[in-house]
C-alpha cells in the first residue's frame, strides 16, 4: 500500500503562539503513525511563491493521512495554528514501493 503524504508551506507570523500549535498536533501524529522527512529546514523556492517554512509528514496511507487531517485533535490544532500563521498544505499518495 502506497504511503500518504502531507505537503505544507507555512509563513508563521507569531513564533512564540506557534509553540502551542506544534504541542497541540503531536497527539494527533501520535496516533496516525506521522513520520516527519522534512520540518522547516532549508530551502531553496525555484518556481512559484516559497514560503519560510517547508514541510513533508508521511504516513502509513493516505487514509491514515487524511483522517489525522480531519482528528478531533488535529481540528483543534488547526484552529491555532490559523492564529499564527498562513498556509497551503496538500495531502498525496505516495507511489508503490
């Protein structure tokens, strides 16, 4: 089964009220299996608008991606994480091994 994938690209506007964000999410990786490859490292923006800070979560599917997404413990997250920063983030499916 192929993994699933978060792909995010956020501008934190408050670093110290993101801190609660990060807390508020672990429980929700925690119980889907969330592997972090990348979490706002550096970078280089080649195409389109690069924002600072870059992030790539896998998973064991992209169910298990998309129900973390939509946890009651991720919705709350999200809700401050939308105080503190702006984002885009997609959900992928992986290729077959």
């Amino acid at each position: 089964m192929p993994k699933g994938y978060w792909i995010a690209h956020v501008d934190v506007r408050d670093a110290e009220g993101y801190k609660d964000y990060v807390a508020a999410a672990v429980p929700a990786f925690e119980k889907h299996g969330a592997r972090f490859l990348a979490r706002g490292g550096a970078y280089e923006a080649t195409e389109g608008r690069g924002r600072a800070r870059n992030v790539v979560i896998e998973f064991p599917s992209l169910q298990a991606a998309h129900d973390c997404y939509h946890s009651p413990e991720y919705t709350a997250a999200r809700a401050i994480r939308h105080k503190f920063a702006d984002a885009e983030m997609v959900l992928v499916e992986g290729m077959d091994d």
